[in-house]
C-alpha cells in the first residue's frame, strides 16, 4: 500500500471562507475589511447569547460568532450605555468575524465599535439555523484531512470504486469498459480524497474532471463520447479495486470469506484484487466486484453462504450411516 502524505488544515481566514461560500451563503460584507485576514480555527459556528450576558467561561472564541433573532431581541432590551459595553467586550475576545443572520443590522455605534476592533461583520438573509448547519457543513470540507491516491475513480450503480494498480495495469482502459456499460466518471490519474463525517469523499482536481487519458490514443473527453450521465463531480469512496499481475494469481484470495482492508487517512476500506492476463474482460470483474459488495453492504454475502452450505454437506456425511 503507497505512502499517503496527508493535508490538514489547522485555519481558514475569514476572506476565504468568504470567497469560497459567499454566494452559496448568501454572505455579503457589511463592515471591518481590514480584519478580513483573521483566521477561524474551529469548522463550527457559536451563537454568542450567553456571551452577550457577560459569560465568558469556555466562549468559543475561535469559532464565527452568529447573531439571530434571540441575539438582537436581547441587546435590544439593553440600555445604550449596556449593549455597547457587551457588544465591545465581545470583540475583545479575539473573535474571527461576525454573521448577522435574517438580514439584522447592527447599530451605528456597535458598528462603530466592530470597525474600531477590526472584526469582520458579515450579513446573510438566510434564517439563522439554516446558516449554522449550512456553514458548519461548508468548514467541515474546508478542514476535513485530504490525500492524493493514484488510480481511477467511478461511480458503478451507487457503488463508489477506487481502480488502483501498477502503472499499464489497465486502470484507465477497465474504466472505459465500465462506462461504456452504464458507469460514472469521477476521476482518472489523480484522485482527491477527503475524510468528512466519517465518510471518504472523492473528486477529481478541477482541471483534469471529466478526462481520461489512454495510452495510444491520448485524452478522451468521457463526457463527449457517453454523455452528461457518465460523470460525477463527487463520490463516497465504498470499494478499492487493485488490478494484479496475472503472475501473482496464486497469492490473490480464491473465496472471498475475509476481505482485505486498503487503509485512506485511517479509514478502513473494502479490498478486493482482481488478476489481470490478455483476454480477460477486466472491467466486467469489476462490475461484478461492486455489485458483490453492494449484496455485502445489504447482509448478504455470497462466499458466506457458499460455505455455511459446504459446511452443511460435511457435517451429513459425517452423520453414522452416510454413505
């Protein structure tokens, strides 16, 4: 199994968590360019209620701070002199930015207060929880460990497959055979991996979605010669194919009963290996590998019951009188 040299990321400046959701969030700057550099640590949002009351102990000060209807109904019941004092003491803490969800508005003097301490305010018209899971959901990506694999991502009936194998195995050319069979197209060559919510999500880099490239033949476009239906900007990696030389056929497992794991950031996936000689129709073994683990998935599996029957027999012709 390759070496994976794994990407985590420690922070996220508000200007790129700005630039990367603004449009998808609705988010537009309403004040403190200068502060747009601070860095967000954590990919979650806090609503700052108890902050505002004057309660700091265990504030989530690294997170962005969100203000709905609950935040500006409370500060609202303030006096002048009280909500600036709370609103500034807030801004003391350090905080990456301010959202103000469902349109709000800060005042002219808290607004005052945010410029002075070069806190980001950003305004959404979004409803507040709305917001809060759609940008936890967003930082999660933008924090979430990621690796390069070398191989060829598709998307067979639901099932997401990784084809590695040596370079001129035939990864590229098995891939071609899928999608001529009804497959998807994630990725070819390089294929990002992210781990987000225990979950392997894989996709090609911008640049190379939606090529092939086949020796002898060059870079085909999947899209051009099978359709819109043949790619897929993202899929859950379930399944790692890894085509074998046909010399190694006796160390590849013959039944199936304990399958092997290819280990990605950590994370556990089903293994199968697959030989490969001249004549053989690799990208239906493929197939048949996913659809395999897709009965797997559901509870059944086919090399189980071939043995618990096996078992059976041996079990009867061991009974006294069998023949």
């Amino acid at each position: 199994m390759p070496l994976q040299k794994v990407k985590r990321t420690t922070s996220v400046t508000v200007a790129e968590f700005l630039k990367r959701h603004g449009e998808e969030l609705d988010l537009s700057l309403i004040g403190g360019e200068q502060g747009l550099d601070r860095p967000i640590f954590e990919p979650t949002i806090n609503r700052p209620g108890l902050a505002l009351a004057g309660f700091f102990t265990y504030f989530a000060w690294k997170r962005i701070q969100v203000f709905g209807h609950s935040e500006m109904s409370y500060l609202r019941k303030l006096t002048e002199r009280m909500r600036a004092a709370r609103f500034k003491l807030l801004c003391e803490q350090n905080i990456p930015c301010l959202v103000l969800a469902r349109g709000h508005k800060l005042t002219d003097d808290l607004s005052e207060i945010a410029r002075n301490q070069q806190i980001p305010v950003l305004g959404t018209k979004m409803v507040t929880m709305n917001f809060v899971n759609a940008a936890t959901f967003n930082l999660e990506n933008d924090f979430a460990p990621s690796t390069n694999l070398h191989g060829c991502m598709v998307d067979i009936r639901g099932i997401g497959v990784l084809i590695t194998g040596k370079s001129g195995s035939g990864k590229s050319e098995t891939a071609i055979g899928l999608l001529e069979r009804g497959a998807a197209l994630v990725a070819d060559d390089v294929v990002q991996v992210r781990l987000v919510g225990g979950e392997l999500i894989t996709r090609a880099p911008e640049l190379s979605r939606g090529y092939l490239e086949m020796r002898g033949i060059g870079i085909i476009n999947a899209a051009n010669l099978f359709g819109l239906a043949s790619i897929r900007p993202e899929k859950r990696l379930d399944l790692v194919v890894t085509l074998k030389p046909h010399a190694d056929l006796n160390s590849v497992d013959r039944l199936g009963l304990q399958q092997k794991k290819y280990m990605v950031l950590d994370h556990p996936v089903a293994n199968i290996e697959i030989p490969i000689a001249p004549g053989r129709d690799t990208a239906r073994m493929v197939a048949v590998a996913a659809l395999d683990h897709q009965l797997r998935q559901l509870g059944y599996n086919m090399a189980d019951e071939f043995n618990q029957r096996l078992l059976a027999r041996m079990a009867e012709n061991n009974q006294p009188g069998s023949l």
